[in-house]
C-alpha cells in the first residue's frame, strides 16, 4: 500500500506493509518503521515546492 501518514499508520498498525509519505517534522511513521512495524517512511517536507517531488512521484508510480 501507498498511503499517506494518516493511512499508512493505520495500515502499519494492522500489520499490512506500507510505503508512507511522511512529513518530515510528524515523527509517528519514523518511530513506527524503527520498531519493526511493516513501514517504509519517505520523509517529505509540505513547504518544498511540489514540481521538486517529480523524480519521486514516477517512482511511486511505476512501483505501484
């Protein structure tokens, strides 16, 4: 699954494995991959402009 911080902690708490997109400064997601729940947090920044995310929005993409 692909989720944003909201769902992709939900997800991870029931155990489904998860790509997060993460706002760099909300730490749940960072602290939930270090304990082992099935999570691969991106950290992203909400102030960055969005053209920047390009190269890591094909990625997702081709990936799901």
């Amino acid at each position: 699954m692909v989720a944003d911080h909201g769902w992709a902690g939900a997800a991870a708490e029931a155990g489904i494995e998860t790509l997060a997109l993460a706002d760099c400064n909300d730490p749940a997601l960072f602290v939930a991959e270090a304990e082992g729940k099935p999570v691969v947090t991106v950290p992203l920044d909400d102030n960055v402009p969005p053209h920047l995310y390009d190269p890591l929005s094909d990625l997702v993409t081709d990936w799901s």
